[in-house]
C-alpha cells in the first residue's frame, strides 16, 4: 500500500525550490495551511524531518537533499505520461486495438492508418478484419476499443456514428449477357431477379444491405455462389459466374481497368454509411480520439 501521493511530492518539491510555504502554496494553487499539512503528512509517511528551519526560511536537511533529486525525476517522469497520452503527446507508445467489416478493413482503412502513422507516429495499431457481425461482438466483449462496420448495427449496448458514404451497385463481366442487354436500356426487375447472383456469407454487412436494398423489387435472389469475401465474389463475377451488387468502392478499380461493368438499372440508387462503432459509454482516450480524428479528415459523412 502506497502511503506517499503525488501532490505530497509536489509541494515537498516546491518548498524545497521556493523556501516557504508561503510562496509554494502560490506556486502550487493551495492555501498556506493546505501546504503546510500535507508536508508534514509526506514527513509523517516517510518517518523524517525533511527541513530545518532558519529564521523565516525552510532549508533542505541531509534527508531532504537526499529526497530531492527522485521526488524531482519523479515529477518528470508523471510530465512525460501526461505528455505522452495527451493528444499532441509523442512520448510513450499507445497501441490501440481496432476491428473493421471486410470491405472496410481492406479498402478505405489503408489510407486512414497512413495517415494516423504520420501525425502520431507513437500510436500502433492491432487490427482485426471479420464480418460485421464478428466485429460488433468483438466491440461488446471488449477485444477491441472501437470498430468500424458496413451498414446498420442490431446489437444492443452499441455507440454508432456514421462515417463515410458509399454507393452498392450491380456489376457483371463485360461479356455477361446481362451487360450486353443493359447496353441497350436499364435492366428490369424480370432480368435480374432470374440473374445467378453472387453473394455474401450471413452476417455480413454487404449482404444485410443487399438484401434491404433489393429484395423490396425483387422478392428473390437465386444465390449461385455465397461467398465470404468480397473481393472473391468480385472476381468471380469478372469471370462470368454471375452478378453482383458489390460497394463501390471495392468494384471501381475493376471497372476502371475494364474488368467489370456497372449495370444500369430501374431500381433507385442504393446508398449506405460505414459506420464507427463503440460501447455505449466508452469515453475514448487521446490516442483513439486521434484515429476517429483521422478518420473524419480522411472523408467527412456528407450532411444530405
């Protein structure tokens, strides 16, 4: 069991510099009595005078010369934890640990952590990627401080702000039939709902929105495949094993080099949130503040 406290330390520290109570209860923002009491606490805990008195003044006896140069190194070190865990700190390390949906962790994060390495190079980062699902559980166990994930957040004790916006799209092969009728005019209802489709796993956030994105106009998706990457399904469809409706995110750098098609459609635009998830109540430390922060600078959520 500890006996001395730090402000004990503190004032012994400041009488020592000033030579007075008086002076290091200004110094200290106590009262003369408040200063005086917990010196002689600090002396009563320590079993030893610290202090002679001559005339008004409080000089250092054998004991407190002794005392001085640690209760000093002391106060530094406490400065340099309160450095190091302020949000400017670049002191002692802080690792955070952090969990993100697939599409998350794959495509947008790499740029956030970059970022994030840059202005607080002291902070590390343990991420784990998984499906939606997974990584709000992870939140709720406490495995990780905080979890970004696609899509909305059933769990209950859960903290969710969105982030960043993203658009669901349906893609095929270029040389899928469906692209080749999309050419001509947006695609019906009819042709997509008997289309092989390509899917996630269950719990996945993609497929959680796909499905309330889709299933009001087409009642059904004939699941070809389900797959538990989303990235795999893109592939595939590239090789003609059906469509999929994929972020876009994901999807572009495929479009972009000719490997897959956005079809046009009659079904109206499918937008959704990648969120920030943490649990209720959760009050974030400087370090996770500054990856929230990185997170915001990267991309704001629009506000329409």
């Amino acid at each position: 069991m500890l006996h001395l406290t730090l402000r004990q330390v503190e004032i012994f520290c400041a009488v020592a510099q000033s030579g007075s109570t008086v002076a290091a209860a200004q110094a200290v923002s106590l009262s003369q009595s408040a200063t005086s009491a917990a010196l002689q606490q600090l002396e009563r805990a320590l079993g030893s005078q610290l202090f002679e008195r001559v005339g008004r003044q409080l000089v250092l006896n054998d004991a407190g010369r002794a005392l001085l140069p640690q209760a000093l190194g002391l106060l530094e070190q406490t400065r340099a934890i309160e450095q190091a865990f302020s949000v400017q700190g670049s002191g002692l390390p802080v690792r955070l640990r952090l969990a993100a949906s697939t599409t998350i962790g794959s495509y947008v994060l790499p740029p956030v952590l970059a970022a994030l390495a840059r202005s607080h190079p002291q902070v590390a980062v343990d991420l784990q990627i998984a499906n939606t699902a997974e990584v709000a559980e992870a939140v709720l166990a406490l495995e990780v401080d905080l979890a970004l994930i696609e899509g909305a957040s059933h769990w209950p004790g859960l903290e969710v702000q969105p982030w960043l916006r993203d658009e669901l799209v349906i893609v095929s092969a270029p040389h899928d039939p469906l692209a080749k009728q999309a050419a001509g005019q947006p695609l019906a209802s009819d042709a997509l709902r008997s289309a092989r489709w390509l899917l996630r796993e269950a719990g996945s956030g993609t497929r959680e929105m796909v499905e309330h994105a889709l299933l009001p106009h087409l009642h059904q998706l004939h699941a070809a495949a389900t797959l538990g990457s989303s990235e795999a399904i893109a592939r595939c469809v590239a090789q003609g094993l059906g469509i999929s409706c994929l972020p876009r995110v994901l999807v572009q750098p495929l479009v972009d080099a000719g490997e897959l098609v956005v079809l046009p459609t009659v079904l109206p635009q499918m937008q959704r949130y990648f969120s920030l998830v943490q649990r209720a109540g959760k009050r974030r430390s400087p370090a996770l503040q500054a990856f929230v922060d990185a997170c915001r600078a990267i991309a704001p959520p629009s506000t329409d």
